[in-house]
C-alpha cells in the first residue's frame, strides 16, 4: 500500500507527464490505483511532502559492501577508521565518501597527518571517525591551521596534542584567533597560560561555551571565588567540561559535609575525578576509625590525594587492611 501510496503521490505532487517506456512499468490494479488516490487527496500538505520523497531504507546503503571496490575506504580501514560511525553522521555523508579520490585526496592528507604531524594509525583513526568532515577540507585549509598554531607559540608536538579534539584541525585560523584572543581576554590569562590549557584539555576550542557555563556555576551557585574557578581551570581544566550535577554533588559533600574549605578543594581539583560512592565510602571510613582529620595545619592532616589514588594506596597510607575496609563496606 505505501508503495502505491508513493506512486499515487508523486503523480499528485509532482504532476508527471509521460513515461518513456510504459509497457515496461507494472502499474497497480485499477481499483487499487482509485482508492490510493483519494487516500492521497484527504492528505495534508506535510504528509504528502514526505510520501514524495525518497525511501530513506533504500538510500542508507552500508558502506560494507564498496569495501571491495573502493581503495579509499580500504586504505581508511587500514588506519583503523570506524566506517559505520561515519556511516551514521548523516545519509549523504556516506555518497561523499565514495567519491573521494584516493591519489588525489586522500592520500596527501594522510601523508600530511603522518609525515609532518606525526600521527599514529590511531590517532588518524580516531580523528577521521568523529570528525568525517576533515577529509572534504582541502589541505591547504589543513595547513594553514597549523601554521597559525605554530605562529602563535604552539610546537609541533603540542599540535599533535590539540588533535586529540578532532575539530581542531577543521576550524580556520580566524576563528581559532577569535576563539583564544576571546578565552584569554575573557579570564586574563596570558598567553603562555592559554597556550597550556588548551594543550592539558584540547576540547576547549570547541566548547568554550560550556566551560564560561561551569565557571559561572562554580562562582555564583557553588561557592568557589573567580580566583579559585581560574585556579582549577589551570590546574584541571577537564574539570569544566565534566557533568555539573555529579559536579554539585561532590563540592556538596566536601565543603558540607566534610567541612573542607573551597579553598582547600581548588587547591586540589583532581578530587572532582573520583566517582561520589568512592568518596563517599572513603570518607565514612575515615570518620569511622576517627581519622577523617581535612586541615593541613593540624596534625594527622588527610590529603585529597587519598580520595584519588588507588584504593590500596589509600588503604596503605592509613594503616587500614582490605578486609577491614570491605567489612566497613557492608555496613553502608
């Protein structure tokens, strides 16, 4: 029925002429073909908008089955590309592909990634699996955002680095000049500042809107001072681009119910790492044994880096056994 539907439809849409070779062309059944019609008539606009087009099942092909032919997605594949998360982007993105040459486009890319970036297999990978787009920017694009990144203090090695964001390389120099003359005026970091930020959490050339959001929250709703925010931010910059409720959660639990201060955490943001039930269970199991001593000026001072290190280190630095601390576990 959808098939006559379909038929039915591009006629009413489309007001089709002639057909060049009609005794080659099944038609339905006239009674079928009159009831269809009327069925496409008591449509609205929108329906028969989508009736008219395409059938999205027969134009998501797979591109297994080009693997064979195509020396493109074979040489992709060999540097570990993930063809069906690039398959699952967008439909037309799989058509694109196809019609890459190898000699004449993809093949200097990888040489440029390889030769002068100094990419691994996985890397390369990694890069044209989330971000697909890259091979369809031409190379001189490519290099000229490598050239602004090299003239604006970062080495080659550091570029490599930033590729860790797969977006990186995809954004022209204008708009990376913009994006950190905007971050470094925006925090007053110097450039040098910047420049190691950036390279410790590449992802923030694409989502600085994000990090401004958790640093907003940090200094208006949680509790940390700007120059405690900026602390962290240079410290752990990942730390502003990690989920903000389990964020809440934990600067809750530290600074109420462990009674350390927001100074004290921003001195150590690698805290906000480990998961709340370690820390929580952690924590418990120091109040238990009175140890649970959070003030460096104060003898038997517990760092923060026992409630990150590995739970033997943990239980090692405070004298405790495994099967204390998993007899404790039960309780909880």
């Amino acid at each position: 029925m959808l098939k006559i539907l379909r038929y039915a439809t591009r006629i009413q849409v489309g007001r089709c002429s002639t057909l060049d070779s009609a005794s080659s062309i099944s038609l339905p059944a006239k009674g079928e073909f009159d009831k269809a019609l009327e069925d496409v008539r008591s449509l609205t606009n929108d329906e028969l908008f989508q009736l008219s087009q395409p059938d999205s099942s027969t134009s998501a092909e797979t591109l297994a089955k080009y693997i064979d032919r195509s020396s493109v997605l074979q040489h992709l594949l060999s540097v570990r590309v993930d063809l069906s998360q690039i398959q699952s982007r967008t439909m037309d993105l799989p058509s694109k592909l196809l019609r890459i040459e190898y000699e004449a486009d993809l093949l200097p890319r990888l040489q440029f990634f390889t030769n002068s970036l100094k990419m691994n297999s996985v890397l390369i990978g990694n890069l044209i699996s989330d971000n697909p787009f890259i091979l369809f920017r031409s190379l001189e694009q490519i290099k000229d955002t490598v050239n602004y990144l090299e003239s604006v203090g970062f080495s080659r090695d550091d570029i490599l680095s930033l590729c860790a964001n797969p977006y990186t390389l995809s954004l022209s120099p204008l708009r990376l000049d913009r994006l950190l003359l905007t971050f470094s005026h925006k925090y007053d970091f110097s450039a040098a500042i910047v420049r190691n930020i950036i390279i410790n959490e590449p992802r923030f050339l694409s989502k600085l809107k994000s990090v401004d959001k958790t640093h907003e929250l940090l200094t208006q709703s949680f509790g940390f001072s700007i120059e405690e925010s900026k602390s962290m931010m240079k410290t752990f910059p990942s730390l502003f681009l990690m989920n903000r409720l389990p964020l809440l959660e934990k600067t809750n639990f530290l600074t109420s119910i462990m009674d350390i201060s927001h100074k004290l955490v921003s001195k150590y943001p690698f805290v906000f790492k480990t998961d709340f039930l370690t820390l929580r269970a952690r924590h418990l199991f120091l109040l238990h044994f009175r140890k649970a001593q959070y003030d460096p000026t104060k003898p038997l001072y517990i760092s923060l880096y026992l409630f990150t290190c590995s739970e033997d280190d943990f239980l090692s630095k405070i004298d405790a056994s495994t099967n204390e601390y998993y007899k404790f576990l039960r309780t909880l």
